[in-house]
C-alpha cells in the first residue's frame, strides 16, 4: 500500500531486494514476471501507471515507466510464449468501466 516492492526467496522471511517508494508512494495494485524474461517484472500503481523492471539492466530502477492515459486500470496481467526464441509478450489491461486492452512491448523486452 505504500509503494513499496519486496523480493523474496523462499527460504527467508528477509527480502533479498526492497525498493522503497518505487511508485511515489501509489499502492501497487498489481505485479508480475515476464513469461518470457526471467529478470523482468511489470508493477501497476493505483494511478495508472505501469513500471518495467528490468535487473539485469538496472536493479535501482525501473528502465521504463508508461501511463495509460485514458481511463483508471484496474488489474494487469501477462501474455506470452516463453518456448519461442522469437515470442512476444503482452500486457493485459483491465479499465474500471469494464473495457479490455492488450499491449504488446518492444521487442527488446519481449526478447529471451
């Protein structure tokens, strides 16, 4: 609720990452990995934004942060096809008036 990200290993009740205030304190209302890139996350803040965490480019940051403009995202989730070398990955958006979207990302964040 208060922006925070946490990453866990499952043999410790002790994150081995935080990231404090990673939304400007907006709850994150929805996180998930990437199917097709192991060290790739996606976060969706209560305002509509989405943050693209890529570790092995940076593990301070976010490489990328996009706002839907339109109308408030509920939830997010991801699509892909982590057998093809060549799959590409998308992002599923849920609008509050009940309205579905589907965004595909550059292939360099698709890309294995």
């Amino acid at each position: 609720s208060d922006g925070s990200i946490r990453l866990h290993q499952m043999t410790s009740e002790y994150p081995v990452m935080q990231w404090n205030d990673s939304t400007n304190g907006q709850p994150v209302i929805a996180l998930q990995w990437a199917l097709t890139r192991p060290a790739m996350f996606f976060a969706l803040d209560a305002s509509s934004n989405i943050y693209i965490w890529d570790l092995l480019e940076n593990d301070l940051l976010p490489v990328a942060k996009e706002t839907v403009p339109s109308e408030k995202v509920v939830a997010m989730a991801l699509l892909g096809e982590p057998e093809r070398a060549n799959g590409s990955l998308g992002i599923v958006l849920a609008m509050e008036p009940g309205q579905i979207d589907i965004q595909y990302v550059k292939k360099k964040w698709a890309s294995p």
